[in-house]
C-alpha cells in the first residue's frame, strides 16, 4: 500500500507570509500533484510535477519534485486570504491495468488578513 | 467547454436503501475515475473506467459497483447502504487512461451522500 504524508495537516498565517506544505512517501510515484479544494467542490489541479528534481512556479506558488521522486513540497510566498484553503498532493501510479491516484491527508490552510 | 457534472450534488438515503450517482466527465474525456472524502480517510479511490471496462479497483467491498456507458458517462451504485458510507463522492475524467499519471485529473463537484 502506497501512502503519502502532508504535512502540516492545519496551518493558520497572516497575510505576507510564507509557508511550506510537505508530501512524503517511501514509494515512487510516476508523477505527483498538487490541487486546491473550497469547501463542497472538488479538488482543482494546480500542476503536475513528472521529473525527479523538478521545479515549477505558478505566480507566488512554487513546487518541487523530490529527486528521488518520492516526496513533493509547496511554497508560497507572500500569502493572501485568497489563498485559504484545502491543500492536497496526490501521487499518480500507473499500473498495467490503469491509473489511480493516492492522495495525503491534506493541508489546510488559513490566510487571516 | 462544460467541466465534468456529477448528480444530484445532495442526496439522503435511509440504511439498507441503495443509490446510484452520475458522472458525465469532459468531452472527449474517456477515462472516469470515482474517490470517496470522509473527514476521516481522506480522499480514496475507488474504480477507474475506460472504455467502458473497469480498470482499476480500490480496497472497497463488492456493495460499491460502477459502470461505464459507450459516450463515456459513468454511473456508482452502492448497494445495501450502511451509515458508515456517508460521504462526499467524487468524478474524476482525464484524457487518457495509461499516461503514466502525466496528465492531471478534473474533478466535479461530488455528490454529498447522508445515510440516516
């Protein structure tokens, strides 16, 4: 069984502030990503990492793949009450007989103005 | 163009009762995966389809069954309802099935499911 650690699982900052979510697993995984949830809608992606070592930058939202290609983290820098929310990483396996995706507990965020 | 519909967003259901939710994924979306959310579990993943066959099983009993329609449509039954089934459910479509986890997914809104 594949399982990805998020941590920290509450997280409650001031606006302008920076923070770090972490992902970990002892399991490789094909790719891993990032989506953000509101309350009562589904998950959103917000990126796709593929590469060991790889880093992607979304505005202030920065993320990198682990080089060994089993854990993630998510920076943001200058945070904003707009960025509240729930935080997931999931890892996607391919399989011979298809995809599934493993997600961690979650981070949630709050962004007080 | 239309993101992925799930129906009903609310439904309430008594134990022993059995339900049936509806996914339409993205236009030219062939494969449709279903996860459950409980405050407790997480996100779990339940089956994937494609092509109208199911490809992928997670640890869930035989009660939870889905199926996959010729225009990619996908619908979940659970069967013999139990309180502990109360849940948010949710659709995922991705363009393809065996990208090797390359493409990301798009989620509906779920169906929010009370078992009284």
């Amino acid at each position: 069984t594949q399982l990805l650690e998020q941590s920290p699982q509450f997280l409650s900052i001031q606006e302008g502030e920076n923070l770090t979510v972490y992902c970990n697993s002892s399991s490789v995984f094909s790719s891993l990503q990032w989506y953000r949830q509101e309350p009562g809608e589904g998950p959103v992606l917000l990126v796709t990492v593929v590469t060991g070592g790889e880093v992607k930058k979304l505005k202030r939202l920065t993320f990198q793949f682990g080089d060994a290609r089993k854990d993630s983290s998510l920076h943001i820098t200058a945070a904003q009450p707009g960025d509240t929310g729930l935080y997931l990483c999931a890892g996607a396996v391919w399989e011979t007989s298809g995809s599934r995706l493993t997600f961690g507990e979650g981070t949630q965020l709050t962004v007080n103005p | 163009k239309a993101g992925v519909t799930q129906t009903p967003r609310y439904l309430i259901k008594t134990r022993g009762q059995q339900v049936t939710l509806s996914c339409s994924p993205i236009s030219g979306h062939r494969s449709v995966s279903w996860y459950q959310q409980t405050p407790g579990q997480g996100l779990q993943f339940l089956f994937e389809y494609f092509s109208e066959t199911q490809r992928n099983k997670g640890n869930f009993p035989g009660r939870f069954s889905g199926r996959q329609f010729s225009n990619s449509r996908s619908e979940m039954n659970v069967s013999t309802l139990e309180l502990g089934d109360s849940a948010l459910y949710l659709c995922a479509s991705s363009p393809v099935s065996r990208a090797k986890g390359n493409y990301g997914y798009t989620f509906g809104s779920g169906t929010r499911l009370t078992v009284v």
